[in-house]
C-alpha cells in the first residue's frame, strides 16, 4: 500500500509576540485544547523559523476542512488510516499560530524521541505446564511487535513460518515528503538492522527454540509474530504509523496483542497521542502490552503510556520473585498510576540478531555467564521492563488460544487475579504480583 503526503501549506505571517511579549500567551488562547507541556517548552527555547514537528489529536478521524484549516495556517500535515490525529510540522511562527487558533481539537503533542525499555524464565511463570498439561502453546494466535524490528533471518523467528509479516517503517524521505514514496515495506526479512532490541522482544513472545534444540523457546511457541519496525530511535510520529498499520490490518493477519517495549516519562493524560492510539486499538479488540519503565527505584516514575487503563502496565522482577530496582514505581493510592503485573525482566536469554550492534554488545559480558559457548552467536542477555512486557504478551496469546472469546480487559482482570503475592511490596510498585501464566489460562480453559 502507497500513502500520499499532504503538499506543504500556503506561509503566513504571525503578528503576535512570542510567549512574554504580550499580556496573552499564544498557549493559552487554544480555550480547550490540551497543549502537551514538552511542546511548550521547546517554543520558549527555539528561534521563530526553527522546524517543530507535533501531533494534533482530534475527537474522530480528522475531515478534509480540518486539513484544510492546518495548511492554511502554513503546516505541513499527514493525517493517519485509523486514528484521529494529523502529524503537522512548521515554524515556531506557524506552530504558534496553531496553538492560538480554534480547530477543534483535543490535544497538540510535541512529536518526541521515545526510548526502549531495555534492562529460564518459562518455567519460573508456570508456561511449560500450560504447554505440557492444558496443551496449550499460543497456536492460532498473532502478536504484533511494535519495536526496532525482527530478524526473520533467525532460526528461531523464519519468516513466512514465524513471523508472517514483518514490515519496516522509515523508508521514505520524510513523512511529509512531496513524493508518493511509501512509508513503508512489506516482508523484509530482516527489521532489526542496527538495534537488536526487537529480535529479543520476539523470541521472548513466541521463539521456536530451534537454535537452542528448545531451550530457548518463547512464552507462546506457536503464536504468529507481525513485525513492526520503527527503527533504533523510535518517535511518536512512527509509534503511531506502527498503531494505525496494526488496527488496520487486524484482520489481515489475526492480530490478537500489539506487544510494546518503549515508552517515556512525564505526566499521563489521556489526550496523549500514544494513548489515543492504544485506546483505539484496545477498542477494536486487541490486548496492548506496555513496559513500565526502567526510572526506578523511586516512586513516580512510571511510563505514562503503560498508565492508561486500557493497556497492561509490566513491571520487571527477578527470578527470586522480586522487583528489580530499576522497575519504574507508580504513586501510592493513585488509581492509574501503578503497574498491573510483573514478568522476569532481569537477565533474560532471548534470539539475538544477526545486525542489532546495540544489544549483542550490551549482552556481551553478561553472555557468557548465562549462555553456553554454542548458543551465543544465536542468543544474548538483556534486563528491562522491555523484556518483562513480552512475557505477559505471551502469556496473552496463550490465554486466547484457551479462550478466543476473551476480550482485552478480562485477559487483564485474569491476569491479576491469579497473579503471585509479592509479600513487601505495594500495588503501585508490582501491581496484583508476578505473573502465573498456568493459573491464568487454567483459569480460563
């Protein structure tokens, strides 16, 4: 599929002063419109005619007047399949112009740089008795990945087999290019050139374990994988366009969980682009899986995205059944502001691939502690609520094989209610506990 950019707007110019030049702040004068506050700190810090990009989030799909009234305003714009936003990018002055003017909106997010949540466990989650005694290995399942990429290249992840797409975003000169350059492509084979963090991510969801004569199978073996690369450094702009070929192509592929191992930090709000996103994708019926981040131990450090009520928040915790001190904490009482559940997210062995420079030598010290010499050159260790979140993307997938009707918020409901106590810590620390995979699907069998 090719999508077309919208053509470069007409220019203008600002009459009004920047921020402290008169009584009215070009902020405030967007009456209801939530303007994200990393937006507005980067317009006191830029010069009139530096290049911002930002998100603007309307209450549905935004129509052509809507697209119309942006380019008006001298912005560039792209406006999305499934979701209710455009991704606009201009001038401080035309930024400032659109913050200033009545569009109908909900919400004007700073498009920003987004981080990877990075930092035997099968048996530790109860996964092997679901496979060896409920008969239960994800089969008829589809997890999408939303990270740096797959290597479908990989024993353990061959595409066609495996991982059934595997599309790459990036690939055109711009998202707001001239040219009908697509956004993307289709069935490459190898996602992960440059990070290997998504490779990790995928063979802890749903690895065949051929490299390793299985032992190193994933969560749910015989789920099916969409990969979804956003690159290395992923931004918000991508994380979105990753959202919309998900909802979009749900039934294509039987997308049954989107799988997401990044995030930020900051305050959550419901407005939040990314939110908007996973709640639209949650609406049409897909379990979203969230890191929590990895800004621990103190409290109040929880990626926002995995905040939203609609999504699974995965705290990391050892294989003694403890928290990991980097697992990002919520705020004690606060009804978003918490994990749900905790995984193992602390040296984990996962599919190495054969490009991600970042992670294979991240992993290198640590490899040849937990890996045996003939499994490193397909495998590697990594610690991170990045890899916690696949485990209960896994555990999802086994869950909807026992039970396709299930629906995103009683998978959530299940998994905290058969959950592990974690004696001496708080909700907003580890959430409802560690993860019982076995207990879980039994649960619903």
């Amino acid at each position: 599929m090719m999508k077309k950019i919208w053509s470069t707007a007409l220019a203008f110019s600002l009459a009004a002063a920047v921020f402290g030049g008169t009584s009215e702040d070009p902020v405030s004068a967007a009456s209801t419109v939530e303007v994200d506050p990393a937006l507005k700190s980067v317009l006191t810090k830029l010069g009139d005619s530096q290049t911002i990009e930002a998100v603007v989030t309307y209450p549905s799909i935004p129509s052509l007047a809507n697209v119309a009234q942006l380019k008006s305003l001298g912005l560039e714009a792209h406006t999305f399949d499934e979701l209710p936003m455009a991704a606009v990018r201009g001038t401080k002055l035309e930024v400032l112009s659109l913050l200033g003017a009545s569009i109908g909106a909900d919400s004007i997010y700073l498009n920003k740089t987004l981080e990877y949540k990075m930092r035997d466990t099968r048996a530790l989650i109860g996964a092997e008795r679901v496979w060896n005694e409920l008969g239960v290995t994800g089969k008829g399942t589809t997890v999408a990945v939303i990270d740096s990429g797959i290597d479908a290249t990989h024993e353990d992840l061959p595409m066609g087999e495996k991982v059934v797409q595997n599309v790459k975003f990036l690939v055109g000169s711009s998202l707001f290019s001239d040219s009908s350059d697509a956004l993307y492509l289709e069935n490459v084979p190898n996602t992960d050139t440059s990070s290997g963090h998504g490779t990790h991510v995928a063979g802890t969801i749903a690895g065949l374990g051929t490299a390793s004569d299985g032992l190193y199978k994933g969560i749910a073996p015989d789920a099916k994988l969409v990969g979804l690369s956003t690159g290395e450094a992923i931004n918000i702009f991508w994380a979105l366009e990753a959202f919309d070929y998900a909802i979009e192509n749900k039934d294509k592929y039987s997308i049954d969980v989107i799988s997401n191992s990044w995030g930020t930090t900051g305050e959550y709000s419901a407005k939040d682009p990314i939110n908007v996103a996973s709640k639209a994708a949650h609406d049409a019926g897909m379990v979203v899986t969230f890191a929590a981040g990895n800004e621990g131990p103190d409290d109040n450090t929880l990626n926002p995205y995995s905040a939203a009520p609609w999504v699974i928040s995965v705290a990391a915790g050892t294989k003694d059944k403890q928290l990991a001190d980097f697992s990002s904490r919520g705020v004690k009482g606060d009804s978003l502001l918490h994990p749900d559940i905790t995984a193992p997210g602390q040296d984990i062995v996962s599919t190495k691939s054969k490009t991600g420079l970042v992670m294979n030598g991240l992993g290198t010290v640590k490899d040849v502690n937990y890996i045996a010499p003939e499994h490193i050159p397909y495998y590697t260790t990594a610690s991170g609520t990045s890899m916690a979140t696949p485990h209960i993307s896994g555990v999802a997938a086994l869950m909807l094989q026992a039970n396709s009707t299930l629906t995103p918020d009683q998978i959530l409901q299940t998994l905290q209610s058969t959950a592990d106590p974690m004696p001496g810590y708080e909700y907003h620390e580890v959430g409802s506990g560690y993860v019982n995979a076995y207990k879980a699907v039994l649960s619903v069998k």
